[in-house]
C-alpha cells in the first residue's frame, strides 16, 4: 500500500466529471440510436400532397392506379410517400411491385425532393432520379435518360434505396441489385412511384412485408466495407494492449491490470513512452493501490450503510481533498448513502439522515438542485418506478465510485492539467471517434449512421 500522501494545496472539485456522471447515470448521455428510433420512417403514399389528376390512390394508401387519358409528358400520375426517406442510418429501401403495366409499362421508381412537379414522371426533372420500367434507363434530372438495367413489367418487383455511406442511389429488380448511381441532390427526399398509361397499377411496400432484395445483408457488407477500410490503417505495436491498460489503470482496477497482464504474457510490463502511442501510463498509476482499495470500500461500504469507513479512509490518505464538507465528493458519497437507505426500504433512517447530513447541500449552489432529485425518492410509493429511479441504479454506484477516483488523482503532484483525471485514454479516444462521425455526417447534410459505442460494442458481443 501507498504511504499516506503528503498535503498539497487542494484541488477544485471535477465538477464536470459529476454533471457527465448524472447525465450517464439518467440516461440522458447522447446515442445515435436514440435519434434513429426517432426518425419518421415512410409508411404509406401521400393522397394530399399530389396533382390528384391521373390515377387513383387504394383506400389503404399502398397502391396507385392510372385513370387518366395521356396526351404528353405532363400527365403523369406520381406520388411520393407520406414523409422523407430516413437519414441518420447506413441505408433507406423500399420497393415496388407492378400489379399491372398496362399497355406501354411507363411505370418508375425514385426519389424526389418535397417540391417536385408530380405531373412528371421522378427522374424529368431536377432535383429527381428515377428507374423507369418502359425503357430500363436511369433519368438523373433531365429528360433525356440513360441504360441502366433491364425493363421491368407486371409482376416484377423493382426497388429503390440510397445508400448514405458512399452518398449513391441504388436500385434492384426482383431481389437483385441493378446498379448504383451518384447521389447529388442535396436536402431531403421522397420515395416516390409513378403511373403514365391506361390501366397501370403498383403497389409499394415501406417494409411492412418481407422485401425481395435483401437489404439487411446490403447494409451488413456496407459496414464490412468500412471496417475493412479501418482495418487497413497502419497502428504501433500493441497500442490496443495498452489503451484497455491504461482504462483499467485510470479507474483503479488493480486486480484486473495484472489478471490482463498474465493473460497478455506481459509479467513485468513497461511504461510505454510517448513515441510509442502518444499517452503515458505514469499519471494513470498513480496511488493505484490505494484507489483499489477505496473503489471496493465505495461499493461494498456504502452499500451496508458504513459510509464514515470511507470518510476515514479518505481523510487519512488524502486529507485535502476533504478540507471541505460541502465538496461535491461529499455531497456525492452522502447522497448514494441515502439512496441507500431508500433501497433497503428503510425511510426512517433516510429522513434522518437527510436532516443530519444532506440540509447542509441545499445553500449549495448548484448542489441544492441536484440534491432536490435525491430527495425526491421520499416522495414516491414505488421509487424504483418514478422519473428518479435511475439513482437506484447499480452503475450509481459506479459514478460515485469513478468520482472519488477521479478526486484522488487529482492530488497527484505531476499532474498539470486537473481536467485529465476526468476521463481515461479510452474515453477520450471514444469521444473522439464520435465527433469525428459527426463532422463526417455533417459534410453529407448529417445523413448516414454516426459513431455509436454501445451500439458497436453490442455488434462484436454477438459474433
């Protein structure tokens, strides 16, 4: 064990590390996926937004069929679906299946953008692109179309989809890819079907039936071709090794770092130098048997209610990290005490210990507010079932515990910069790779899928 550390002029609290770990802690933290369950996803065609002149749309919004009397180029009957083509994913597919092709089979398939003239056929115009059916060619924006695939007639099933990875258009006939083309139309689009012909009828499908191309695996082979992209980046020797390292180092997991060790063959291991991998281990070791300690007597102590146990030993290693009563530190430790008493059912002991100890956080500012949702436990029949109950959350306690280790790395004398104890090498590499995604995304008009951690740890988890 460390000998106790000698005084130092005591810190400011990492008050940023406490907001990120109650945002964490209340699900609030940002997810990609959060924003993709969020997204309107096309359901059914459009009957108000459309000239309503040539064809009539089935009662249940999915088919459309041509009851007019062409005479030009400006009686088409086309219409787009009731909203945009989702963007914050890999891809968007749909597809439609020709009922009928009537006698020229001038049926298409494409996107358009919300202001599209819907007496033309996707493709005519700017702004447009459309496969259509009569001659297989691809009109891009302009009437004057080009090969593209082959024709399509009644009973075939074509589809469209963008795919927002490398910005293209691409279409399918009958479960088979037919080709790919350039995206460049800007802002947001409407898969949009067309009829131009007696007797012409398509029924689309936004997905609530079984697609005929396969678009999972699509997408799939997609995210293959970017980490195979990924893949191909020249990284130093080991730095994987010595990021997860540096992580179980910064947060205290001592027992863990030489169980990694021995299974990594490295039974002495040396501190990497900067030129190495760009991080040093030096201020991630620092006190790392006495944080050991102190994050097992957080989860263990607090949990059976000793909390001046950790009081004490806190005071004994770090005395000026304790100087204050009122400190976030304590504020953090009183208040997981309380949720425990809460959790234990014992509302008694925590309306006493709220009186005792946690009045003194309300003339704390900006304390009194977050200490006010601790409280707030008292006022539920059910705590585990109200808008607080994620402070009975085990990983709550993994806050509190990251809090008092980030609080006692910040004694360390070599340490500069009191903000590098927040987070480790790992975390900041994440943050990185997301605001990466993001500026990537936001070259595109934010279209595509952004970075999202959990949602890549639960991919590997399952192969």
């Amino acid at each position: 064990m460390e000998n106790k550390q000698a005084p130092v002029a005591a810190r400011e609290d990492p008050f940023d590390l406490f907001k990120l770990s109650s945002r964490w802690a209340s699900g609030e933290a940002e997810s990609s996926s959060l924003e993709i369950e969020a997204e309107e996803i096309p359901s059914h065609l459009n009957t108000l937004n459309s000239s309503g002149m040539f064809h009539m749309v089935s009662t249940d919004k999915m088919s459309v069929q041509y009851v007019g009397n062409p005479q030009h180029g400006y009686d088409v009957g086309a219409v787009q679906a009731n909203c945009p083509a989702p963007t914050r994913r890999i891809a968007y597919y749909f597809e439609m299946t020709v009922k009928n092709a009537g006698q020229k089979g001038q049926v298409a398939i494409g996107f358009t953008t919300k202001e599209f003239n819907l007496r033309r056929q996707p493709g005519w115009e700017a702004n447009s692109c459309g496969y259509h059916g009569d001659d297989g060619y691809l009109y891009h924006g302009q009437g004057k179309g080009e090969p593209f695939g082959p024709t399509y007639t009644s009973d075939d099933t074509v589809g469209a989809g963008i795919n927002y990875s490398t910005q293209e258009f691409f279409f399918t006939k009958n479960g088979e890819l037919v080709g790919t083309v350039s995206k460049d139309i800007k802002g947001l689009l409407y898969p949009t079907i067309a009829v131009h012909g007696p007797n012409e009828e398509v029924t689309v499908n936004f997905g609530k039936q079984p697609f005929r191309f396969d678009i999972e695996m699509f997408m799939f082979k997609e995210r293959q071709k970017q980490e195979e992209l990924i893949g191909k980046l020249t990284l130093p020797p080991n730095v994987s090794h010595w990021i997860v390292r540096s992580y179980l180092l910064h947060y205290g997991y001592q027992d863990t770092v030489n169980s990694f060790d021995v299974e990594s063959g490295i039974m002495s291991p040396h501190i990497p130098t900067p030129q190495e991998n760009g991080f040093k281990e030096h201020g991630d070791a620092y006190a790392l048997n006495n944080r050991k300690i102190l994050r097992q007597l957080n989860l263990q102590l607090i949990r059976n209610g000793d909390i001046d146990s950790v009081f004490c030993k806190l005071r004994e290693w770090y005395p000026q990290i304790m100087q204050s009563d009122t400190s976030v530190l304590c504020f953090l430790l009183h208040s997981q005490r309380f949720i425990e008493y809460i959790r234990a059912g014992n509302l008694l002991e925590a309306v006493n210990y709220a009186r005792t100890e946690l009045n003194k956080f309300f003339s704390v500012n900006p304390l009194n507010n977050l200490l006010e949702d601790v409280v707030a436990l008292l006022a539920y029949e059910n705590p585990s079932k109200s808008c607080v109950a994620h402070l009975l959350e085990p990983q709550q306690r993994e806050f509190v515990a990251d809090a008092v280790n980030a609080m006692v790395l910040t004694t360390n004398p070599d340490m500069k910069n009191n903000k590098e104890c927040e987070i480790s090498s790992l975390e900041k590499l994440l943050k990185q790779l997301t605001r990466c995604s993001l500026e990537r995304r936001s070259l595109t008009g934010d279209q595509g899928e952004a970075f999202d951690v959990r949602k890549l740890a639960e991919n590997v988890s399952c192969r």
